[in-house]
C-alpha cells in the first residue's frame, strides 16, 4: 500500500481514536448532545480537539481567539489546556448554540477563562484590535463562515504575536476544493464558499508572513506560524 494514498477507514479511525483519544467525561457529554443538532456536522472531531490542546500547551498560550463556537466544544479543549490565568475570546453569533456551550463550560469550570461576544467575529476583532491587543495572541482557530475566511485571516495575522499560530478548519470543505466549477452551477452558496477557500489556500502557501503546514485532519486543517 502505498503510503500516499492511504486512506483512513472507519476501522482505522476507530483504533486511532482507542489507542489515543483522552477525552474528558464533559467533553464526551457536550459531543454527545451536539450530535443530536441537526447542524452537528460543524462540530470539530475529538481528535482534532485534542491535537488543538496540545499546540495550545505547546505553545504555553495565555491568550487565545476563537472566530466560530457552535456549542463550544473546541473552545472547551483550548480553554482546559490553558492555566487559570488564561483568556480565550470566544466569537459567535447564535445564541441558542452558545447557550449549549457555557452551560459545559460552566460544568468544566472554566468558564472565567470564556469571554464569549454574540455579535459578528469582524466587529469583535475590529474591537480588539482597538482595544490595543495587536501582537498579543498565541493560538487562533477560524471556523467559520467561508466566504469571510480571508477577513478572519488577515485580521488575525495582526492579532496573532510573532511564534504564535492560527488553525483554520474546514481547507478541503469536505472534498468541494477539488471539484471542478461545472460541478454545481445552481448553487452559489457553494461555490462562493468554495471558491474562497480555493483562493485562501493560494494566498497562504504564497504568504511569506506565515510558515504553513496543511494537515489531513477531519476536513482539512491549516497551520500557520506568524514569522
């Protein structure tokens, strides 16, 4: 078999996760509710939520951003990886979702490490670039709405400190990178979304503001260190 072309089964994805998933009981909990969501696709995999907690040690983050919370699960992870002392501002614009998600960040007791803003990410990070926090953040996660990913991206490059990194979910939006333009015409949403995404990881491999790595993990996620 060879190893570039390898595929992750079902039965390999189980035993990936048997042998190296350490997931908490309110992490499992808050994964399970979601699951009943009929927009539980948008929720990261554990081990993707893990594989953030480590770079986020790794790192010794203090500061943290997230654009997009869903019910919190990724936040959860980043937050229960960070000292007492930490602050992970939290960016989304349901409330419904985010009600989910300070509930199991209250049970975590980590709730003092949150600052949640219900209103759109842009706004938020418009505020705190004007609340002087530029070059101050260790680790950012965009997973968000795609059309605006490009947005997120610059904005956080000027948020994010030199050696700290951004991950960005969703680079191969569940394959549609590689289909061709004709594939879905009657769709723009789609094709908006695509084509931004498309267009984002252009710009990133090119950026010489960042060194990258694009990691096959669930949809497709990017590293980017500001140089």
């Amino acid at each position: 078999m060879d190893k570039n072309t390898l595929t992750v089964s079902q039965a390999l994805h189980d035993y990936i996760r048997n042998v190296s998933l350490r997931e908490s009981e309110v992490l499992k909990a808050l994964r399970d509710e979601t699951a009943k969501d009929e927009m539980c696709i948008m929720q990261i995999t554990p081990e993707q939520g893990q594989f953030m907690a480590l770079l986020v040690k790794m790192l010794g983050a203090k500061r943290t951003l997230e654009i997009g919370t869903y019910t919190g699960y990724s936040t959860l992870c980043v937050a229960m990886a960070m000292a007492d002392d930490s602050l992970t501002i939290a960016c989304d614009v349901d409330k419904k979702w985010t009600a989910i998600a300070s509930r199991y960040w209250k049970q975590a007791k980590v709730e003092n490490k949150i600052d949640l803003r219900i209103k759109p990410a842009l706004e938020t990070l418009n505020e705190i670039l004007n609340e002087g926090m530029a070059n101050s953040f260790d680790f950012a996660f965009i997973d968000a709405d795609k059309s605006s990913y490009d947005t997120y991206y610059e904005k956080t490059l000027q948020l994010l400190r030199p050696g700290g990194v951004m991950a960005i979910d969703n680079v191969f939006l569940f394959g549609s990178v590689l289909e061709s333009d004709e594939c879905d015409k009657q769709n723009d949403s789609i094709n908006i979304d695509r084509d931004s995404i498309r267009a984002l990881n252009i710009k990133i491999k090119n950026d010489p503001r960042v060194d990258i790595s694009m990691l096959p993990v669930a949809d497709g996620l990017t590293l980017a260190l500001k140089v």
